[in-house]
C-alpha cells in the first residue's frame, strides 16, 4: 500500500485529497456532527450551496474518521467506493464497486450482490462514496432511465445492509428533484445532513492552519483582510466562499515561494498581486488563455463552452470526452491526429500543477476516450471569458430550439418562413459550426429526441426554404427598382429636350437684336427705340427668368433621383 501525503499547502480549485487530512482545517465539529449522523441511519446525503466544501467534508474528513475508527470502535477495516453519476450510473457504480476489490470482484452487473464479499469475520465494511449526486438529474432526460431508476434502488438497496452505508453529496437547489424517484425523498429526509456555513474562528483556521504545517505564515493583515472580504462575500450565492479563498491561498503561497528562502510569509502585497479574493481566479485563467496561440484561443473556447451545460444552470458542468471536443474543433469533419494533439496541449495548459483548472490531474494521460471535467463550477462562475463563452452557448441553443419549434409549426401550416433579422442569425450560426454537417454534430448534444435525425433535417429544410425565399423577394425589390429607374429615364429626356431648345430660341433672338442694332447705326434714334425696348426685355426679364427656370428644373432633376437612390433596395443585401 502506497502512502501519500500533501505536498502543498492549500490545494486551490480542487478539492481535498483523502489523504490531505494533515492540510484541512475548521472542519472539526462538522465531522463530529457527520459522523454521528452515520449513527442514525447507513444513508446520509450531505446537501449545501456549490462551493460549500460537500466533498472535501466527506472525502478528507469523513473517510480518515471512519478509518481511525470514530464512527465504532470495532469498524475500522474499510473498503471505499466513490463514483460519479454521469450519464451511465448503474455501469459506474458496478466498476467502482469492483475496483474497491483485490483481486477485482465480478458483481454480474448485480451491485447489491457485493456484501457477499465483505469479509464479515474481520468486520470489514465498504463506503459507497456517490459525489455530485445531482448529475443523474441532469442526464436522466437522455440517457437509459431504466438503469438510472435502478441505480437509485440498487443504492437503497445497499444500504439496508448492516456493514455498508452510502453517503451522497448534492447541491441543495436539486433537493426537489429527489420526488422523481420512489423511496429518495423518505431516505434523504432521515438521512440528510446540511452542510454548516463556517463561522470566523473556523476560515482563520482555514487560511493559518495549512501554512503552519509546512513552516510558513500569514501576516495578521493579510488574516483580517481576507475575513473582511470573505464576510462581504456571504450576501453573494454565487460567491463560491471556499473554492476562491482556496485558490487565493495557493496563489499568494507559490509567490511567497518564489520570492526568498527560509519562512513563507504570506503578504497583503502578495494579495493586491494575485488580483484579490473576487478577482484572482479569472485573472488566473486569463494569464493560462494568454499562453495559447490564436488557433489554440480558438480550441479553449469550444473546450469550455462543451465543458458546460447552457440553456440551464450556467454554472453546471457538463462532461464531455476529448475526441468529442476534437469533432467540435474540427467542424464538419470527423477529428484527425493533429487537431486531437492541439485539444491536448491546450487542456495541458489548464490542468498543469498550480491551476488545476481541468480534470483529470496529471499525471493521468489524455486519450479521445477521456473524460474531461471542470474542477470547480467556480470557474466558469468567476472567469470573465467562460462567461461570454457560455452566454454564446446558450443563445445558440435557445436559437436552435426556437428554430426547430417554428419549422415544426411551419410543417403543420402554422408558422411562415423566417425573414432578416432571425433568418441571419440562423444562418450565421449554421456557418460558424461548418455547415449542416457541423451543426447535426453540434445540435445532437442538446436534441435527445428519438427522432433526431428527421427533425433535423426538417429543420434544415425550412432554414433553406427560408433563405431561398428571401432571395426570390430581393430579387423581387431589384427588378421593381430597375423599372422606377428607366421610368424616370424616359421622363427626364422629354425635359432636357425643352429645355435646350427654349435655350436655343432665346439665344438667336438675342443675337438677331444685337445685329439689328449694328447694321442700321444710319437710322433715326426714333427707329431705334423699338429695338432697344425689344432688347431691354430680352437682357432683363427672359434671360434672368429664363436662368431661374433652368436652375429650378434642374434642381427638381436631381432631387428626384436622390429620392429614387434613396428607395432602391441594394443588389446584394446582406443577411444579418
């Protein structure tokens, strides 16, 4: 048997190790009280906010209690089984019960079977450890419910049995979806446990106990600062109290470190650094983004938008395979070598010692079969570009899902076609996930309908339908405004015409005066007279008159063709 131990003081994102009890502070009288729980009853279901610390208490509290025998005194000899629901709990469950043996066990898919292979003469005992309790009402909607309905039953079952109890960690904002399940609800209300807020003594433990244990300290400042802004925090539920006091924690001790040899002394000028208590995380994750290329920022967004489960909570992570997140990348092609390598390396990036950001922790290696996880939904909480990159997820979701019921009702003669500016954004969104092959990929892990296949593709049918009648009606606009236009042609010719020649009489008719006035110099001033009165006419009241006219008209030219560009619909619309 391999004995580990901490090998840091604060451990961040994550939570506690079963091992790390040297390490975690303030939880004492919590364990107690946990502990006396299990004496009432073999199932107890420890419920409390996101980030409230549920599985540390049990996994790094709970365990090295009952195996030092807290619980009895004659229950020291342990077997421990801790699975995930996921989207297959029955499948995990029986693998977790077996790995809990040496040489493994085989259950015949059977896993109330498995206290036949306690060994009762040396009263040994198996904790069924179940985290994230709350996952198999996530998935129940689309995976096999058959199985979820007898993972619920089989852990029932189990903990009927004298030497095995079962202990379940859950979010309290899903207390209410245990009615979907016969027995849960009458379980949990004798077996639940609520997690206790921490009061002052208890987070000073927290933040000066671990740096004790490995020589250092925490200047007295540095304490009461971090008090203040944690008691600040506490109005907040979505301040996620223990993961980012962690995470600072970590931060200030690997600076501290970094700085001199000797005792580690945590500073407040290491606080102000790190970026504070509500800014360090996403400053953190932000630093780890900033060490990928371009391509790679790419491959981080579709990593993190896969990673959680839009349209929802949206602080709920959603695991997900990496050659799942390899296709996405990918598009509309299958993944290859390279662009699995490329979603390696970035998750590398965010899984590496001191970030922790990502499971599973090195040194467990990356395959297309790996399931990849958040650490803690803290992080897409508290991380400024995990925010945007959910919002996105969750508007092409709502977008898809809003398309799909009006192609429906279109298909039953209740719903026409889509028009600018929806029609845009659908057809935005079908590019931007490489085409209808992308988006069947894309849309499949939020359509858990038996139909999928048909309704896509009826979907598809009226987006194009819908395309392809905007172009029928811009094409419609551009002859309309081809023919205002020739109208307009055809009536300013006639104008000019008139124009001209009224131009042209005039002229002749002021030269013929003129000439008449220099070939008759021999003529009486009375004969004159009649010509200079004809003259005096033309250079004073037709010339300026006639000047006047022509600028009006032409004005009136102009303005008509402003107001003909002005309604002319522009060949190429652009679809937004």
């Amino acid at each position: 048997m391999n004995i580990q131990y901490s090998t840091q003081p604060y451990p961040g994102l994550r939570p506690f190790k079963s091992y790390e009890s040297d390490i975690f502070f303030g939880r004492d009288e919590h364990v107690k009280q946990l502990l006396k729980k299990f004496g009432e009853t073999h199932f107890v279901a420890v419920v409390g906010p996101s980030g409230y610390g549920k599985s540390s208490l049990v996994r790094t509290g709970l365990l090295a209690s009952l195996e030092l025998g807290f619980l009895e005194a004659n229950k020291t000899r342990w077997r421990i089984a801790e699975t995930h629901p996921g989207d297959n709990p029955l499948t995990g469950l029986v693998n977790a019960l077996q790995d809990a043996f040496e040489p493994k066990i085989d259950l015949q898919q059977d896993p109330t079977n498995v206290h036949r292979h306690l060994n009762k003469e040396n009263n040994e005992n198996l904790l069924v450890f179940v985290d994230q309790f709350e996952e198999i009402f996530r998935f129940y909607p689309h995976c096999n419910r058959a199985d979820t309905i007898a993972f619920v039953a089989d852990l029932l079952k189990m903990s009927q049995h004298g030497n095995i109890y079962v202990v379940i960690t859950m979010r309290s904002e899903f207390l209410g979806n245990c009615s979907q399940f016969y027995n849960l609800p009458e379980a949990i209300n004798q077996g639940v446990f609520l997690v206790p807020r921490l009061n002052k003594q208890q987070l000073q433990l927290i933040i000066e106990g671990p740096a004790r244990v490995f020589g250092g300290t925490v200047e007295p400042d540095l304490v009461d600062k971090l008090l203040k802004d944690m008691e600040g925090g506490n109005s907040d539920p979505t301040f996620d109290q223990l993961p980012l006091l962690q995470h600072v924690l970590m931060r200030m001790w690997s600076m501290a470190k970094a700085d001199k040899e000797g005792v580690t002394l945590l500073t407040l000028d290491h606080y102000q650094q790190v970026g504070e208590l509500k800014g360090a995380l996403s400053k953190h994750a932000n630093e780890a983004y900033d060490e990928l290329t371009k391509d790679q920022q790419k491959i981080a967004e579709v990593l993190f938008r896969s990673l959680s489960e839009p349209g929802g909570a949206p602080d709920l992570r959603r695991p997900v395979k990496l050659g799942e997140v390899a296709t996405l990348v990918n598009q509309s092609e299958a993944a290859n070598v390279t662009v699995e390598k490329e979603v390696k390396n970035v998750v590398e990036v965010f899984r590496k010692e001191g970030r922790d950001f990502l499971l599973p922790h090195p040194p467990c290696e990356l395959t297309s079969d790996t399931l990849l996880d958040i650490s803690h939904e803290s992080l897409l909480r508290q991380w400024d570009n995990a925010n945007e990159w959910i919002k996105k997820e969750t508007d092409q979701v709502n977008l898809y899902r809003w398309l799909k019921e009006d192609a429906e009702r279109w298909k039953n003669g209740g719903e026409g076609l889509w028009n600018p500016p929806n029609l845009g954004r659908a057809l935005t969104w079908r590019v931007q996930l490489g085409g209808v092959k992308g988006a069947k990929e894309w849309a499949r892990r939020y359509d858990t309908s038996i139909k999928f296949d048909e309704e896509f593709q009826h979907t598809m049918t009226f987006l194009d339908g819908s395309g392809e009648s905007h172009q029928i009606e811009l094409q419609k606009k551009r002859e309309e405004s081809q023919r205002i236009d020739n109208i307009n042609q055809r009536k300013k010719k006639p104008t000019k015409l008139w124009l001209w020649g009224l131009f042209l009489f005039v002229s002749v008719l002021f030269l013929i005066v003129n000439l008449a006035l220099v070939i008759t110099p021999i003529l009486h001033q009375e004969v004159l007279l009649p010509f200079v009165w004809l003259e005096g006419i033309v250079s004073g009241l037709i010339i300026p008159g006639l000047i006047k006219f022509i600028a009006h008209q032409t004005k009136l030219v102009s303005t008509t063709d402003g107001l003909k560009k002005q309604t002319i619909i522009p060949s190429e619309e652009k679809v937004s």
